[in-house]
C-alpha cells in the first residue's frame, strides 16, 4: 500500500514538472502537429462561435479553463499547460485570461504553416500596434506581458478610459446578438433583421449611435439581400 502511494506520488510530480516544462517552441510545434492531424475536421468558424457562446461577460476573454473546455468540444483536446506557455509568448492573453478572437486568428495562422519565429514577431508587433495606436478607437489591449497596474497607470485619463471600456462591453452584446443570430454560421445577416437589431441594441444598452449613420450603413443594400456581419459592425464602432 505504502509503495503504491509512493509510485502515485512520483507519477504525480514527474506530471506535473512535465507541465510546467513546456518552452514556447516545444508548445508551439506541438500545437501545429494537432492542428496538422485534424486540419480537415476542425472548422474554425464554429470554434469561434463556440467561444463567443461561452463568453457570457462580452469581454472577449475566457480562461483557460473555458478555452481548453470549448476546444475540447471541437477535437482539440490541448495537453496540460499548453496555453500558458503559449500565452505571452504570442500575445493571446490578458490578465492571465484568453482573448479568444486573438487565440482563434493564432490557431489559424498555426495551421497555415507560418513559421514560429515569424508569427512570433509578428503577433508581438501587432499588440505593440495595438497598444499605441488602437486607443482612440476603444480598442484598450495591451501586450500580454504588461501587468494590469502598468497598464492602469499608463492610461491618460483612467475616467475617460473607463467610460470607453464600459461602452465597448455594452457594443460587444450587440456584437454578440448579431453573431448568435446568424445560425447558420455564415458571417452574414438578413438585412432587416441586423437593422432591427442594431436599433433595439442601440436603445436598450445606450450605445449612443447615431440613427440616421445607422440607417446609412444599409443605404447600399437592398430587401431581402445579407449583410455581411464584420464591416457592419467595424463601421458601427467608428460611428
């Protein structure tokens, strides 16, 4: 009995230094040969529907509970300890959580094919990007390997960044209604209906958005005819 214990505490520790022993590139070469085996069955249009499903707050982040959960659903079961070493490596995270559309984009980039240090810097340079130039826009992500008391302290004016972040969560509900709307999955939605939406959402949670600029978004379309989902909502977030 008591070697049995013994044997089980080993296996135990020899688990867990195998989880916390993944480099970036070891965890990045992984994922691509999962991704390679299962390039024809996983359907990443339905992972990132999954994810925002799952993502019941709208703030675009899951942890990695949830994530792993949802890619589980899919057929991609991620070893243990995976995503953490691939989270400041690639900039998919943000306060020790996932940001999902980041980690879906990284996924397919990964099964592209292109190369680790490549997408490395890459991804790197595009959350400096983000960081520097996306403010103005509400976007407020910063690089994974910031902390959050940097990232308070490095906001102008944390009341007006606030406010911001506010708006963009409530936005993200009508992004979120929209998307679940589209059933079938195709990225686009009837018309009438993404209008219908829009103005309801724009009421209910006080997005502020401008009826008329609403109502010109559509001006080129015709009855009856889909909108295609993400310029929609990207001009939407310009208004």
């Amino acid at each position: 009995m008591q070697n049995s214990r013994v044997l089980q505490e080993k296996k135990q520790k020899s688990e867990n230094h195998s989880e916390s022993s993944w480099t970036p590139e070891h965890a990045f070469q992984v994922l691509k040969q999962m991704l390679k085996e299962q390039k024809k069955d996983l359907d990443l249009g339905k992972l990132s529907l999954s994810f925002l499903q799952q993502d019941d707050s709208c703030s675009g982040l899951l942890s990695l509970f949830e994530t792993e959960l949802v890619c589980k659903k899919h057929e991609l079961t991620l070893p243990p300890g995976i995503l953490e070493a691939l989270v400041s490596t690639y900039d998919i995270g943000r306060r020790g959580r996932i940001r999902w559309k980041s980690f879906v984009e990284f996924l397919k980039e990964v099964q592209d094919g292109t190369d680790h240090s490549l997408l490395m810097y890459r991804r790197r340079n595009k959350g400096k990007n983000e960081d520097y130039s996306q403010v103005d826009k509400g976007d407020h992500s910063v690089l994974a390997l910031k902390t959050w008391k940097q990232e308070k302290y490095d906001t102008p004016d944390s009341s007006d960044s606030e406010e911001r972040d506010a708006w963009i969560d409530r936005f993200r509900k009508l992004e979120k209604a929209l998307y679940l709307s589209d059933t079938k999955n195709t990225g686009k939605l009837d018309r009438e209906k993404a209008k219908r939406l829009i103005h309801n959402y724009n009421q209910i949670y006080d997005l502020c958005l401008s009826p008329l600029k609403i109502d010109k978004a559509f001006q080129h379309s015709r009855p009856g005819q889909d909108m295609p989902l993400e310029p929609l909502l990207h001009y939407l977030k310009e208004l």
